[in-house]
C-alpha cells in the first residue's frame, strides 16, 4: 500500500472540518484555500472526511469519539469547534411529495445544505459578494425562491474570478435555492457548473442534487446517470446513491 503523503503545513490543516461546515473566518477560508490548492493530503482528507461531516451535521454527540480517531488532541479540539455549531445547524432532511403526483417526483430528497454566513473581501468582487451575501440570508431564512436570483446573479459576476472554489460554491448555492424552490430546470444549470470545480465533496453534492432535479423532471436516465457516479464511491452519498439508484429503476420499469 502506498503511504499517505503528509499535510504539508499541520497547523493550518488542522481547519480541514471547520472549512467543511464553513466556520471559518474570511481570512481563514482564504487561507486554507490556498492551502488547500498546495496540499495533496488535505485535498484527500477533505474527501475522505465527507461521512463524519455529515454525520456531524446531523448527529454530533454520536460522532466525537469516532471523528479522528488517530489524532486524539486533534479530535478534541475540533469536538470543541465544531459540536454546538452543528448541533445548532443539524440539517432537517424532507422528502417532497406533491400530493397525486407521478413516482418518479415522489423519489426526490432535497436536503437544504446548511452554512454559516461569513464576511468576505475580494478585490473587484465586493457588489458580488453582497449580493452572495444577501442571497445567502434569504437562505438561510428558507426564502429560497427570493435567494436563488440573488445567488445566481452573484455567480454571474464572479466567473471571471480565478477562486474556483468559492465561484463554484455560489453556483452550488444558486442551484440548490432554484431546487428548493421547486424549479428544477433552473437548478441543473447552476448545479452542473458546480461540479466542475476540482472540489470532490462539492462536485459529489452537485451530482447528487442534480439526480434530485432529474427525478423532479421525471427524468429518470438523467437522475441514473448521476446516481451510478456516486454510488459505491462517494463517501458522502454512495450509499444513498445506491439504495436510490435501486427504486429510480423500479420506479421507471414498465
């Protein structure tokens, strides 16, 4: 077995989860994103941390002991971070139903992804962040059909932005406002560009919420398509993945 590469600067990658859950302060966030860009360990942990971040998010007092088991301090110390945060902003999952509506729609599970709002300062970029800013507090309010044009608006104007990372989490939060929003076409524009960054968790949560879209269209290759990406390999979603993946193919069978 080839052995992992070390961080190359364990300070800052001790901020890995907390970049995660977005508690980082702006200059912390950019920081760690250039880590990040540096850092082959860090980019694969990010990856590999998927499963407790979201088990975090949903159920912190199950986690702790199991978050970093090889690095007790380490473990200890994101424990104080991040726990009441999470417990705070645990995800309240919902499935949508339309009521009479055909099986492929009453499949779907939409997620609204939490985040903890920030300051942000990029030169050039300041009337894109406000509105990222704004959208975001709409979002956070559940206005997603008042966040989604603030968002995607926001989006438009930092693309010519060479922070891919940041670009792209705009995209995402664009989509995923349009999705909750019930406007699914919408959504696949913004949640498509989200996947293209080189961001494993961001694309893996692109994809899944573009299945969630498709299935909303009664697009069922296209929710497939998605799905057999992430299962068996996403540590986020692959077993969602795959477990859905079984009842879009029942579901679509004459």
């Amino acid at each position: 077995m080839t052995e992992k590469a070390p961080c190359i600067d364990p300070e800052r990658g001790t901020l890995l989860a907390a970049y995660e859950l977005d508690l980082l302060s702006p200059e912390e966030q950019a920081s760690f994103e250039q880590h990040l860009s540096d850092c082959t360990a860090c980019r694969e942990s990010l990856y590999e941390m998927a499963p407790a971040i979201q088990a975090i998010r949903t159920s912190p007092g199950q986690v702790a002991e199991r978050l970093i088991p090889e690095a007790p301090a380490r473990r200890m110390a994101l424990w104080r971070v991040l726990v009441p945060v999470a417990a705070a902003a645990a995800v309240v999952a919902f499935v949508l139903r339309p009521s009479g509506g055909p099986a492929l729609p009453e499949l779907a599970r939409i997620e609204p992804v939490p985040y903890v709002a920030m300051e942000t300062r990029a030169s050039g970029l300041e009337e894109a962040e406000q509105l990222f800013r704004v959208g975001m507090e709409r979002y956070g309010e559940e206005q997603y059909g008042r966040a989604a044009p603030l968002l995607a608006e926001a989006y438009r104007m930092m693309r010519p932005s060479p922070a891919a990372i940041p670009v792209a989490r705009t995209a995402f939060y664009a989509g995923l406002s349009f999705l909750l929003a019930r406007q699914p076409d919408s959504a696949q524009v913004y949640l498509a560009e989200a996947s293209r960054v080189s961001l494993p968790v961001l694309v893996d949560r692109s994809h899944w919420y573009q299945a969630q879209a498709c299935l909303l269209q009664n697009r069922p290759d296209c929710a497939i398509e998605h799905l057999e990406i992430l299962a068996g390999q996403s540590p986020g979603y692959g077993e969602e993945a795959a477990e859905q993946l079984i009842e879009v193919r029942q579901a679509a069978s004459p």
